[in-house]
C-alpha cells in the first residue's frame, strides 16, 4: 500500500500536480516510519526535500535532506547518500552560494563514479555545469554540460537529455551564441514534449524565447515567452497550499517582466499591461488566500474555501484515476469523478457570479480577472 502511494504520487509530481504528489509521499512516509522500513523511508524524505525547494521552501527541504543523509549513512545506503550530496547542492545553489554547491556535486560525483551509478553522475556533472555557469566560468560550465548530455543519450534517459540541452543553450545564451542556444532548446523542447515534464518545459520555452530575441525575431520571442507563462501558471493553479503557491513563482517574475517588456518595445502596451498585471494580481491574490482581507465575511470565506477544496479534491482524484490503467471499471470511475468535478466547477463558478452581483470588484480580484488597461488609467489621478 505505502509503495503504491509512493508511486502514484511520483506520477503526479511528474505532470507538475505537486500538491496532490506530496499528499501522497508524505501518507507513504508514515506508514515507512511506522513499518521502520529505513531504505524507503530515506527516499521518501528526499523527494519530499526537493518538492519543498521546488516550491520555495528551502528550510523545509534542509531538514528532509538532513534526516534522509543521516539514514543513508547508518545504513550504508551509498544510493540514498548520493541522492543528498545532490540535494543539498541544489540547496547550497538555490541560496546562491555556489562555492559550496560545487563540494556537494563534486563529492557526489566521486562517489557516483567510485558505485557506476551513471544518473546520480549524469545529474551531478549537469548540476555543477549550472553551478559554474553561474560563476562565469563558462568554458567549465559547458564541458561539464557537454559530458552530462552524452551520458544521458547513452542511457536513453529523454529527461535527463532535455535538462542538458536547457544547460547547454543557457551557457551558449551567456556566451552570446543566440543560434547555437535556440538550437539546443528546440531540441529539448521536442523532447519534453513527448514526456509531459512542466519544470524543465517552462525553462526551455523561456530559453528559446530569450534566443529568439537576440536574434531579433521579437514575435516569435513573444510567443515562446508567453508560452512559458502559460507552463508556470499550469502548475502554480495546481498547488493547493498558500505558501506553496507564493513559493513557486518567486523566482519566476523575470519571465513576466521579459515578455512585458518585449511587448512594450513592439508597441504593445495593452498585453504588456496586462501580464504585469496577471503577476500582480497572483501576489494578491496570495495575501488574500493567507486570510490578510476583511473583504469578505466569515461566512463567504468559509463557503469560498469549502467549494475550492472539493473542486481541488475531485481534481487529484480524477488525476490518480487517469493514471491507472485502463478498464471498464476505472472507466465507470473516470466518469464519475468528470461529472462530480464538473458539477463542482458550476457551483463555485455560480458563487463567483453571485458575489459579483454584490461586489465586482471584490470578485474580479477574487477570481484574478485583470482590468482592462483603459479602465486603470481612467481610475488614475490626472497626469499619474
């Protein structure tokens, strides 16, 4: 039972559904614990840690990666060991302090060629490229790039594949080598595209988007920047919890900024506003979800909150459904759960146009629905 949860739960972290994925890992998790089953118990921990830097919770993840290290050494675990000199890399990255970073993916890559463990190697050489690259050391950056790439297309591994030639294409876009870079994230954007992975999607759509402009294709650029926007709003809908939701765009806005800007510089101001204002309308919709308004009253807040958990809660039942395979009774299933989740859409819907019928303003902001550009500026002082 724990090792199907676990499963699934993957499943879902894989199609960026990480709420529901980690609802699932961290059910799997109690019952290791309870079970002192300490191999599943150290890999549970671990993919809980990278969730929670993913979603910008770094302190979290510390712990997580902390507790399954330590496991991993008492038991002799030299995968699990692996699994968090990585981790905490990424960690020591996310923080910015790169020197650190390298130790950890260095150490992890002695170790992973000391046990012919060639993904914790393939990830460990591409981790430190990104790492050196961040550094300036380009030339660095891009040979252990280059050896991470060949090692993935040897194993076949389509994921590990795109994550670098997103690497790769960066390091190029650095060197200002905007063909050479488009050439690399194509190539991972067609492989993405048959697996279905949002996180590495978004930046290889923002990678080719960043190439495109450089080489003064300012539409296309458009296109692809806004194609990355739709990738990380997909998932960030998808996260039940508050702080997740706030945590996961953080260190997204750039991608905002560059396509609104990209837009001013071809005169259209009207879009330009109107993804800076879908940003700024996300930020506040994340302190009203954090209960910081009294713009509504307990009863329309209890009543906003039970209708988005049923919808949520129908969502990840579907999703889990949809994974199975497929017979004539998960079909009955599927079914159901469409109707329940339909039904369940209408009726929040409804509540959002009764409310507005009493507030507009309330339940535009509410919903995220962005004014239009003619409105803000009438609203606006004279010569503001």
């Amino acid at each position: 039972r724990a090792d199907w949860l676990k499963s699934k739960g993957e499943v879902l972290l894989e199609i960026g559904r990480y709420s529901e994925g980690m609802e699932l890992i961290e059910e799997a998790l109690e019952t290791f614990e309870a079970a002192s089953l300490d191999r599943e118990r150290l890999e549970a921990l671990a993919e809980l840690g990278s969730l929670h830097l993913l979603l910008g919770d770094a302190r979290t993840a510390e712990e997580y990666f902390q507790e399954s290290l330590t496991i991993s050494r008492e038991i002799g675990h030299q995968r699990g060991v692996l699994t968090n000199l990585l981790a905490l890399g990424d960690l020591e990255w996310h923080r910015e302090r790169y020197e650190l970073a390298a130790t950890h993916y260095l150490q992890a890559i002695a170790g992973a060629n000391e046990a012919g463990d060639v993904g914790a190697l393939t990830t460990g050489r591409l981790q430190l490229a990104c790492t050196y690259r961040d550094q300036s050391r380009l030339e660095d950056a891009r040979r252990q790039a280059a050896l991470g790439l060949e090692l993935a297309e040897s194993e076949g591994v389509r994921l590990q594949v795109a994550e670098a030639r997103y690497v790769l294409g960066d390091i190029e876009h650095l060197a200002e080598a905007p063909d050479r870079a488009l050439l690399q994230f194509e190539q991972g954007e067609r492989l993405v595209a048959e697996i279905g992975e949002p996180e590495i999607a978004w930046r290889l759509a923002y990678g080719r988007g960043r190439a495109l402009e450089a080489l003064d294709r300012p539409e296309e650029a458009v296109a692809a920047y806004e194609r990355a926007v739709e990738l990380i709003e997909t998932v960030r809908g998808r996260l039940r919890q508050d702080r997740f939701r706030a945590g996961y765009i953080e260190d997204k806005h750039k991608v905002y900024s560059d396509l609104a800007r990209l837009l001013v510089e071809l005169g259209r101001d009207g879009d330009a506003f109107r993804y800076s204002e879908k940003l700024r309308a996300r930020a506040y919709l994340d302190l009203l979800s954090r209960g910081r308004t009294p713009m509504l009253t307990s009863a329309q807040l209890r009543q906003e909150l039970e209708l988005r958990q049923r919808v949520r809660r129908l969502e990840a039942e579907l999703e889990i459904e949809v994974t199975e395979p497929s017979d004539y009774q998960r079909r009955q299933a599927i079914e159901l759960f469409s109707n329940q989740l339909a039904a369940a859409e209408r009726e929040y819907s409804t509540f959002l146009s009764d409310l507005r019928q009493v507030d507009r303003q309330l339940a535009e902001t509410w919903s995220l629905a962005v004014p239009a550009e003619a409105a803000v500026r009438e609203a606006l002082p004279e010569g503001a």
